[in-house]
C-alpha cells in the first residue's frame, strides 16, 4: 500500500487547522498550501469537492534526510492531502516502502497527527 488514509469526524478547516497546531508541537510547519479544486473551478468552470494539499517541513530532519539521500527533496517536504467526498472528510500521505526507512520518523510524526485528528 502507498498510501495511509484516514476518515475524519471533522470538517475540512477544522481538520486543517487542528492538523496544523498539533503539527507545530512536534516541529513541522505547512510551507505550502495548493488548492487544486480551486484551480479546476477558475480554469475550467467545474466545481468539485474540496481538495487541499499542504507541504509539511521540519527543516532539521529534512536537513538530516539530504545526508542520506540528496534528492529526498522529491518526497519531502511531505505533501499531505485533505478532501471532501460525497460531504465526508479524509486525510492522506504517501507511504511509499522504498522511503520510509530514510522519512521513518517524519513520517511516524505526521502520521500521529493524522491519528489524532
């Protein structure tokens, strides 16, 4: 599986927003947020469900990843996706197998974030 989902009780800002506090006590910070939905909706006149990525950064273990691996820049910082669908309210990350020994512990931080939404 490359991919940990979860299905949230809460609404998407809400889920967000407790994501991002409970991120910062462990370190991490959102770099970048992109809304794809909203790029549908201005360049193609199609609505559809909200669908937010957000880049998460702990700059001292993305540091300590490039040691190991110059170019883990193309899995870190880690893209985390938030959607609606159907009026329900996931979470995602990647797991890609071949990552996670050198992201083990970013990940293990983002995905206890996750699990406590």
């Amino acid at each position: 599986m490359y991919r940990y989902r979860r299905k949230l009780s809460l609404g998407l800002e809400e889920a967000e927003e407790k994501f991002k506090a409970k991120l910062e006590e462990k370190g991490y910070k959102v770099v970048l947020e992109f809304t794809p939905s909203d790029v549908v909706r201005s360049k193609l006149n199609i609505d559809m469900e909200p669908y937010r990525l957000l880049w998460v950064c702990n700059p001292k273990a993305f540091y300590e990843m490039t040691k190991e691996d110059y170019e883990i820049g193309s899995f870190a910082p880690c893209p985390v996706l938030f959607y609606q669908r159907d009026g329900e309210t996931y979470v995602a990350i990647n797991t890609a197998e071949e990552i996670l020994p050198i992201m083990g512990k970013a990940f293990e931080d983002v995905k206890s974030v996750v699990e406590s939404l």
